[in-house]
C-alpha cells in the first residue's frame, strides 16, 4: 500500500524529501526548500538532500549559488543568460 505523500515527502513511506527539498522526512525536522536562488541544477535535485548545499549552475557558486563565479561581476539574483 502506497500513502498519499504529505509535506514535500517522497517515498512509498514518505520517508524521503522530494527533488528540489532537502532535510529528513522521518522527523520533526521535515523536508525544507532548497534554497538556491534560481540557480541549483535540476539534473541533480538542485541540492544536497541531507545538507541543502546547493549544485549550482548559471556560472554561480556558494552554498546557496548567490555568489558570480571568479572573474565575473554582478548579483546572481538577476543573471540572464
């Protein structure tokens, strides 16, 4: 038997968090949002489902993609590429 998923879970238990969360399902602690700010990759689940680093992409970088990589300039929330 399979449960409806409830709190961005995934799993036949809803034991694990959802592509693009990050945390532990089975706690109080929950899935959260990964926070990436635009930029996590969506090949790999934008972050890290234990930590929330996220994978960044968009020549962004840093735990949560908000910084322009070396050589580069700007605010990574407006990169249009």
């Amino acid at each position: 038997m399979t449960l409806p998923l409830i709190d961005n879970t995934d799993g036949n238990f809803c034991q694990l968090c959802m592509p693009g969360y990050f945390g532990n399902a089975t706690t109080s602690e929950g899935c959260k949002p990964c926070q990436c700010n635009g930029h996590g990759d969506p090949s790999k689940n934008l972050c890290n489902v234990s930590t929330g680093q996220c994978f960044c992409m968009d020549f962004t970088l840093g735990p949560h993609c908000s910084m322009c990589e070396p050589g580069l300039q700007g605010d990574p929330k407006y990169v249009v590429l």
